[in-house]
C-alpha cells in the first residue's frame, strides 16, 4: 500500500490504546475539531479496538462531545492495554465465523465506512497501528506515554504532568524525611528508561537516583548515605525507576503475575529501601506512586502539545500522508514511518547535560 495514498477522506474514526496518559483527551480533542472543520465525519472506537471487535458502531464525536475536554485527565474512548488484537482470534460481529481479532478490525471499519484512523498510543499501539496499516488500513500514529520512551519523536505528551506529579510528592516526602530523619525511597514509573526519575529526582533535589540505563551497586548506595549521615544529614531521598536494576542484576517483577505477555515489574523501591536500611542501619521506608503519575489533569505543556499532536495528524491524513506517525521535534511537528519506531526504545543518554547536572549536584547515581 503507498504511503501516499489518495483515497478521499469523508469519516475518520480515532483510537486510544495502552496506558492512559494526561493529555489523551486534548489529542482527541484537536483531532476531531480539525477534521470537523475539514467537513469530515469524526467517530470513536471505545477502549483501544475492543468496541470494534465486538461489532459496536464506532461513537460520532460531534463538536459538543469535545468541548472543554482539554483539560481532563485520562480518555473519553477509553483504553487497555491488554488486547493486541494480532494476539487472539474472535468470532466476527453477525457471524458465527472466527479469525484474527486484526481482520476483524479491518472489516468491521470497511463495513462502517471508515476512511481513515488515528491510533493514539505507546510502542505497543505504534506496533498494532504498523501491522494494520500494511493490512490496507490508512492509518496515522500519535505518540503517547508518560515514559517518554518512545523513539522519533522529542517528546510525548503526558511525560510533562507525570515528571510534575512525581516532583510534587517527592517535595512533600522531603519534609516527613527530615522531621523523622529518615531515608524515603520513592519508586517511579519508568520500565526501560530512567526519563521521569531522572527529571523529577533532579527537580525535586533527591539525594539518589536510580534509573535502568545505569545498574547500581548496593555498594555505592550504602557507602554515599552512610558518608552523608556522617556529616549531620540522617535524611534522604532515593527515587528509583521500576525498572532500575542492581549491576549483574536482573529486573525485580511482580511474581506469578503476568499482563499483555509481558511481566508486571513491581519491588524495585522496596529492594533498595530492605537493602539500604540492612547497609546502614538507617529507618527506610518505600514508597510506590504508581498510577498516581497517569491520574490528574494535564499540565499546560501537555495540553498544548497534545492538541498540537492531534491537528498534526489530521494534517497528515488530509496530505494522505498514512503508515506515519506524528513526531514533535522542536520548534515543530513532523513525522516519521511506523516502521521506523519498531523494536527500537528511547532511553536516557548517560552522556547527557541532564545526567552531568545531576553528577555537578552531587546526586549519587549508584555507579
């Protein structure tokens, strides 16, 4: 299928897919008003492509639906992350036939007359969106995450309000830490890639960061605290990515439970905090934000650049620009092939200026 192709666009459906982030509804939003403004037919498909699997008619999204939702957290669509629809087979909508939940997709947006889609979500959605596409889907990708680990693109929306999330409770763990002089170890979202660790733990003066791109030895840990104790300061803050492992170590899960194929990562802060209080005697206590960092409204940034998002893929649809997907690489939008974000993960640069801020800072990194 060409990746210019000319079919004309009268009704486009849009899809929100894997975990929500803050920013999800502005996306939704800009992408309906633009296509709107088009003359164009707008639809939603409920929770990723599980509406559509199950023959639902996809939802009309209508000026009205999409008024002042800029602001609210989490998608009006809703989402999961755990029904690749290349992953199982399914009986067809009116039929007592079975096949692959994907050809089920494709006929089901034929049968509805839908011309084009948006797919909004992580590498796994990317993934989906790819395969679709060389099925004969015209399909448009918006990048979205609060890892902001995924790769063509600066930065995705959601990472903004998580990193601001994570600060704010890691300022308030500050106080606690200090009336009790105690060690907090706050564990942080981030399975591949250190982004929001990294940049709350810098904002919020933590005392430790910990993240996947560096292994840490309990070692070096143990030996920085114990030398800060030694100059007065009993309290300190440890912030760890959930992914952030030990040197020669492996990644620390959730056992016996398994999502979307892939293990739950979970005890990672806990680890360090049993460790650290073992090397030095000080009261730990862990600490998990979890899905706090995907709840709440959207920050200004992560507003504005999700509806810069969504009325860039609706200017790619118009150019018939599909098998693409919208990249911000600042001052601007462009985009990059589907194809050319697969297999492939945006991590934190350990050479990196933010990196060497928090070296010039004294923050111990565990290396």
């Amino acid at each position: 299928m060409s990746q210019t192709s000319r079919r004309p666009l009268k009704r486009l459906a849009i899809t929100t897919g894997g975990g929500d982030a803050p920013g999800l509804n502005a996306v939704i939003r800009a992408a309906t008003q633009s296509a709107l403004n088009r003359g164009w037919e707008v639809f939603g498909i409920r929770d990723g492509y599980c509406g559509i699997i199950a023959g639902e008619p996809c939802i009309p999204l209508r000026r009205e639906n999409v008024r002042n939702i800029a602001g609210l957290g989490g998608t009006i669509l809703g989402t999961t992350n755990c029904a690749n629809p290349f992953e199982f087979h399914t009986r067809y909508p009116r039929s007592s036939r079975r096949g692959l939940a994907a050809e089920i997709v494709a006929s089901e947006l034929k049968r509805q007359k839908i011309d084009g889609l948006i797919a909004i979500g992580g590498d796994g959605s990317m993934s989906i969106a790819y395969r679709l596409y060389r099925m004969g889907v015209q399909v448009i990708g918006v990048p979205e995450t609060i890892d902001n680990d995924l790769p063509g693109t600066e930065r995705t929306f959601g990472f903004d309000t998580a990193v601001a999330t994570a600060t704010e409770c890691v300022d308030k763990l500050q106080t606690t830490a200090q009336a009790h002089g105690r060690i907090m170890v706050v564990e942080v979202m981030g399975r591949h890639a250190g982004w929001i660790a990294l940049h709350a733990g810098i904002s919020a003066s933590a005392d430790a960061i910990l993240i996947p791109e560096i292994p840490y030895t309990m070692k070096n840990v143990a030996t920085f605290l114990n030398a800060r104790r030694k100059t007065g300061r009993a309290s300190a803050i440890v912030v760890v990515a959930e992914g952030a492992r030990e040197r020669e170590g492996a990644e620390i899960l959730q056992k016996k439970i398994v999502k979307g194929h892939e293990p739950l990562l979970g005890g990672a802060g806990q680890h360090v905090a049993v460790q650290i209080e073992q090397r030095t005697g000080a009261d730990t206590r862990a600490l998990v934000l979890g899905h706090i960092q995907r709840g709440g409204a959207p920050t200004t940034f992560d507003r504005l650049l999700g509806l810069r998002y969504g009325s860039a893929a609706v200017r790619l649809a118009e150019a018939g620009q599909w098998g693409r997907m919208v990249s911000f690489q600042p001052p601007g939008m462009t985009s990059v092939s589907l194809e050319s974000t697969l297999g492939r993960r945006k991590c934190v640069d350990v050479d990196s200026d933010t990196v060497l801020t928090a070296r010039e800072l004294g923050i111990c990194l565990g290396d």
